[in-house]
C-alpha cells in the first residue's frame, strides 16, 4: 500500500509540475517568436506571404538605412499595418571588425570604432524612424552580429528604458524564468533543413521553453539562408502544432514573460 501511494503522489506531483508550466505559456507547452533580420526584399516578397497564409505574426527586426527599406518603404509601412511587429536593428548595422571572420564589415560601420553614445543615439534615431511608420513607442532590440559591447562596455545597459527587450544570437533556448530579457537567446537558421529546424521545436515543447528562431534570407538574399520549401515546412510545422505553442511577436512575448517572472520571482 505505502509503494502504492508513493507512486500515486510521484504521479500528481509530475501532473501538477506540467500544468503549471504550462500555464507559463498561455495554457501551452512552450512558446516561439519567429523573427527576421536585416530588412530585404526577401522577407517581403517570400516570408510575408507565408506568414499572412498561415496567419502567424512575426517580428521583422530592421535596419533602417537597408537597401529595401530604401526602396520599398511603403510595403515595410504596409506590414506594421497588418500587424507584424517592426523591431529596432539599428540604424546601418554596425558590427565589430575587430572579431575573426569579419572582414567584410566596412569601416564606416566598424562598430569597434564606434563610442557608446553614438550607438545610444543611433539606435534611438532608429526608434523615432520607426515610430514614423507604424505609431508605436513600445520597441524591441536585436544585437547587430551578436555583439553586445563596444569595448568593455555593454551599450545595452542604459538603453533599457528605450526597449522591452533584446534579442542575442545563441542557439539555447529557456524556461520562462530563465529568460533574460536583455539577452534572449535564439537559433540561427543557417542552411537548416526543415527536420532540424523541426528538432528545435520539438525540444521547446518537451521542455516547456521559449524558442526563438532567427532568419535572415529566404530563399535567397543572405549567405544564412533557408530554402523557400524548408522556411513553408517548419511554419506549417509551427502552425499545425499551435494548440500546444504560444506563438506571437518579440514584443508580446517579452511583456508576458515580464509579467510572469514579476510574480513568480518576488
């Protein structure tokens, strides 16, 4: 009777343990926020149209001063209006040349050359641009290259009352406690296929986590690329699975998981 009622009280303990991360995310076993760098015409004219035929909203993180926004200003207007979140990637994405492999970096956008102030100002220049095309003072973060620093000095630190959160690039994923706002780690898609990718969500789900996925081209526009088939394969994957996914913008996600750790971490 005793191994009887042990089991029983492992049982409900387990039970109770997966409801209540479940309730973290929504009622749901994890979460994931679909996000897109760099703003190119590939993220308009391939992504946005999946994404509008599954009716799933992502996060389009820009740099301003890119080649499509320049042009297709309108059609990057045309998106916040339909509900997908604009996030600040700076004003000419710069990043560190200083670092091995980044020989492509030109100087004017060395950010090892830069001063912390010029990229507090940048980046909130890039807040009012944004604000101009979709109302919007609430706004999110991602670390151009991954690089948080300029020197020793973390930039990010007092720019925190300008964003609800900022996104890194490390392929980790978290429960909802573990998250750092200022530090959201996520998986670059860097050629994946579509089993890979699908691997990722499945862990999310079995570990009750946040997983944010990172792309830059589809189909085309970027070295770090997915394929048109394998971009259509793990959103279709994503929304045929929602029932048990929290899916949303970098934004709404990062005012729910503040809120959650407000309470849960007193």
């Amino acid at each position: 009777m005793q191994r009887f009622l042990f089991v029983i009280c492992c049982f409900l303990s387990v039970q109770s343990l997966a409801q209540k991360n479940n309730a973290a995310w929504q009622g749901k076993k994890c979460a994931v926020v679909l996000t897109y760098d760099d703003a190119i015409d590939q993220h308009l004219d391939n992504a946005v149209p999946v994404l509008d035929s599954l009716k799933l909203k992502a996060t389009f993180y820009i740099t301003a001063f890119s080649t499509s926004m320049q042009k297709r200003l309108n059609d990057w207007k045309k998106l916040a209006a339909k509900g997908y979140e604009l996030g600040n990637h700076t004003l000419y994405h710069p990043c560190d040349a200083s670092m091995s492999g980044r020989s492509w970096v030109q100087p004017e956008n060395d950010l090892s050359k830069y001063t912390v102030k010029r990229m507090e100002n940048e980046m909130r220049m890039t807040n009012l641009f944004l604000q101009s095309l979709d109302g919007k003072t609430k706004r999110t973060f991602a670390f151009t290259c991954g690089d948080m620093k300029i020197g020793d000095s973390s930039f990010i630190n007092g720019m925190k009352k300008d964003f609800v959160a900022a996104r890194a690039v490390r392929n980790e994923m978290h429960t909802i406690n573990e998250v750092d706002l200022y530090n959201i780690d996520c998986y670059v898609v860097n050629n994946n296929s579509f089993e890979e990718m699908k691997q990722w969500v499945d862990k999310a789900m079995q570990s009750n986590s946040l997983l944010v996925i990172l792309f830059h081209g589809v189909g085309g526009g970027n070295a770090l690329n997915v394929s048109l088939d394998d971009h259509r394969k793990i959103l279709s994957y994503i929304k045929q699975h929602q029932k048990d996914i929290y899916v949303a913008p970098m934004l709404e996600m990062a005012e729910h998981i503040a809120a959650w750790q407000k309470v849960s971490l007193k």
